[in-house]
C-alpha cells in the first residue's frame, strides 16, 4: 500500500500517545495508523521527537468584527500558523450580524475567497426577528446561535430581551443545536461603569471591578432557566469564575441540557498581578478576574469546563490606546497562542499536557460543534487537519504574528512549545515559519451529526 504522505514521530491518539507511530494519509484522510516501519508514500515527514496532534479547532473567533467579511483571510492565516485547522466564526460582523441565509450566503462565499483554515459558523437573531429564520439557518448548515444580554452596538451586537431568548430556545428545543450567550446584566454593569467614571477611576483595575461577577452570574442563571424552561441546550461561551461553572453544573445535574466555556486568557493573566503592565491590553469582557486562575483550573480538572477557547478578536492596538479603560476596546488576538498557551500553563501545574490539550482544544469541541468524528482526532477515516508540535521552547514575539495585528497580551510571555507545522487536509500549510497555503484552502463547515448530548 502506499500513500501520498507519511508522518512519523508520536502521536496523541484518542486513547493517548503512540511512540514511533506513523499516519498514512491519502486524499487527505487519515488512511492507516501504525507502529515501527512505515510503508512507501510519496512524501515523508519524520517529526523526530516532535508530536503529532490533531487540528486545533478553536471555538470561539471573532473574524469579521473590525474589517467585515474580508477579515477571514488574516484571521485564519494566523490560525493556521497556530495549529488551529477549524475556527467557529462569532455572527456578529462589521457591518451587520449573520442573522439570515442572505448573510450566510455573503459569508460562506468569503469563506470560499478568503479562509487559509476550515470555518465553522454561529448565527444569531435580532431584536424583532421573527424566530422563523432559525429552522433555514439551520438547514444551511449553522453549527450554533449566539446572542447577547449587553449591547455593545445596537446594530452588530444587541442585547436580546428575556422573551425572544425564551422563543430562541422554544425555536431550538427540538434540535440539538446549542444557544450561546454572551452573559452580562446590562443594567447592573451600566450602572457601575457610570459609578467608577463619577469616581474618576480610568485603570484597569477598575474594569473587573465595573462588570462585577454578580452581573456575569445573574446573567448566567437566568440563561440557564430559559433554557431549561425549554428544553434547549444553554451554553455560557465564556465564564470567568469557579462559580459560574458550577452553576452551570447544577443545571446539568438537574437533567438540563447546560454547558459553559473557558477562554485561555483567564487561565493566563490576572489584573493584580499583570494589569499595571498590560493595561487595556489585557481588557476584554467579561474581565478578567483577580485570582480565579487556581479555581479555573480546578474546574477543568473537575470536567465541568465544556472546552477551551480563544474569543480572538481582530482589533488594531489603537483600539486600546485611549486615556480611560472604559474607552478602549474589548478583546485580545488569540489564535497563534491558544495552542501554546494552553499546553504551558497545563504543563507548568503537572498536568498531561498533550493528552488535556487534545481533549479541551480538539476533541471537545469538535464534538460540541457537529465536526465529530472527522474533525478533532487522529483516527482513520479522519481528516488530516493536524498540528506538529515542537518542545523547543519560544517567547513569544507579537510582531511575527501572521494576522496583521502585531500585538498580543501574551507578547513576551515564554511558552514551552512552538508550532513546527501545520496539515490541512493532509496538505502542509505551515512549515513553521511560512503560511503556504492559499486563500480558499479553507473551508465553509457545515454541522454534521454529533452534539454533546447524545
């Protein structure tokens, strides 16, 4: 038998690492998986003493927040470059959200010119929408729906009122497709923004203080029994607190369908210890809490954490250059260092790095978005989307990221492993230091048959 490509070195199979292992690949699936010699193929890559992971599939991006549609193409050029092989794009675009099939038809015609890596997409529903659309989105192929109790834009990003989430949810109950929420109480944030500003405070310090975890946990909960009142799946796409996870917990132990999710920059950073340096750099929303990061860990290790995520965002620094925080923009770049975020913060607390990284950043969400078994493990019959990691260790430097941004809170930081190269499709995208493969290489990603519940 020969195959177009063999890579050799270890690989983290579902079941766990697998020395001196090689992967055949053919019309980029995984053909074959063994041990010791490896059969003819037309192209060898021996990793040598890297590893070989599935690709990153990132569930939380925001693509198309600052440059529209055409955002993509940095966006997942960057993911690529960061072993992340699928990203699910956030609906809420410049100018306007992905609310019906005529902007998913935009967007999954972008996706065709633009996307280096997969894209998997959520939707959302308006003020005023009729939940109609739903079912349509759905059958084009939407992997989730987002919605938010905050407006940050009245237009791109509107708070939904508590009766069309109750319809969303009603509109989802017979599906499996889950309702994401960004979960913020308006009124109790909006009245303490004004409060700290009356106050003259400007500082980082201030902004978790201004979006307390109350406004995050009354949002949370009152999400949670919308969903449960219906019947639906009620996911939390970021929590910042021990608490918040296992609120969601309760629900899922009462027999309610309820998941939340973790962004690795709250395993990272804390505004006690690192806001004096990063400053509006490390601001995004919810905050980042002080001194949560042991009680987050705490609850990955408890598996009450659904996966882990980016939430990258695409702003430019001078979103971040203003006198007061309040000003600034929210949101971090993220995809190049979720991977090795992840990985050294895991390794640094004893963890299994390899096999908690495929878990979190791989399997699980592959799983959650409808992208299982084909996306998100090594396995035959899988899709060769794959990540070849380096333990050479790299501090990391902003300015060689590859999405046209050039900064990061992370800029700086030491990572005890690097991106050797990464696979679409069985085809070598990033060698390392070079994006090589084109816009369009990737592909709109239509939900398939798994969920989280099954």
């Amino acid at each position: 038998m020969s195959f177009d490509l063999v890579i050799r070195g270890t690989a983290v199979l579902p079941e766990g690492p697998m020395e001196n292992a090689w992967l055949g690949i053919s019309a980029g699936k995984i053909s074959a998986i063994g041990t010791g010699d490896a059969p003819e193929a037309a192209t060898v890559h021996d990793c040598g003493d890297n590893l070989i992971l599935p690709g990153v599939i990132d569930g939380q991006t925001h693509a198309c927040s600052y440059g529209g549609l055409p955002g993509i193409r940095s966006t997942t050029r960057s993911a690529i470059a960061g072993g992340v092989t699928t990203i699910v794009d956030m609906p809420y675009d410049n100018p306007a959200p992905l609310n019906d099939t005529g902007r998913l038809s935009e967007k999954v015609a972008a996706i065709a010119d633009h996307a280096h890596a997969h894209v998997a997409l959520y939707a959302t529903i308006l003020p005023g929408q009729s939940t109609d659309a739903i079912a349509s989105l759905i059958e084009g192929g939407i992997a989730a729906f987002k919605i938010s109790t905050f407006e940050s834009s009245p237009t791109r990003f509107p708070r939904i009122p508590s009766d069309l989430i109750l319809d969303i949810f009603q509109a989802l109950a017979d599906t499996a497709i889950p309702l994401g929420v960004h979960n913020e109480d308006q009124e109790i944030v909006r009245a303490y923004i004004a409060a700290a500003k009356a106050s003259g405070e400007n500082g980082i310090e201030a902004h978790s203080a201004s979006r307390p975890p109350a406004a995050e946990l009354a949002a949370t909960a009152q999400f949670l029994e919308l969903g449960a009142s219906a019947g639906a799946h009620a996911h939390i796409v970021h929590l910042t607190t021990g608490r918040g996870f296992q609120l969601v917990d309760n629900y899922l132990n009462d027999g309610f369908r309820a998941t939340g999710e973790l962004c690795v920059h709250y395993l990272w950073f804390d505004p006690e210890r690192d806001g004096r340096e990063l400053g509006a750099r490390m601001k995004v929303n919810p905050p980042i809490r002080p001194r949560q990061i042991d009680a987050l860990w705490d609850e990955i290790l408890a598996g009450r954490v659904a996966f882990v995520s980016s939430d990258h965002s695409s702003w430019p620094i001078d979103n971040k250059l203003t006198e007061s925080i309040f000003d600034a923009g929210a949101g971090v770049p993220g995809l190049e260092t979720l991977l090795p975020a992840f990985w050294t913060a895991a390794e640094e607390r004893g963890h299994d790095a390899a096999t908690l990284t495929v878990e979190m950043l791989c399997e699980r969400p592959a799983k959650f978005f409808g992208l299982w078994p084909q996306k998100g493990s090594i396995r035959i019959g899988g899709d060769a989307d794959l990540a070849i990691v380096s333990r050479a260790p790299q501090t990391w430097d902003a300015r060689n990221a590859h999405d046209e941004l050039q900064w990061s809170p992370f800029d700086g930081r030491r990572f005890t492993i690097k991106v050797a190269r990464t696979y679409l499709d069985g085809r070598l995208a990033f060698d390392g230091d070079t994006v090589l493969n084109q816009p369009g290489d990737g592909q709109y990603l239509r939900r398939g048959q798994s969920h989280w519940f099954e």
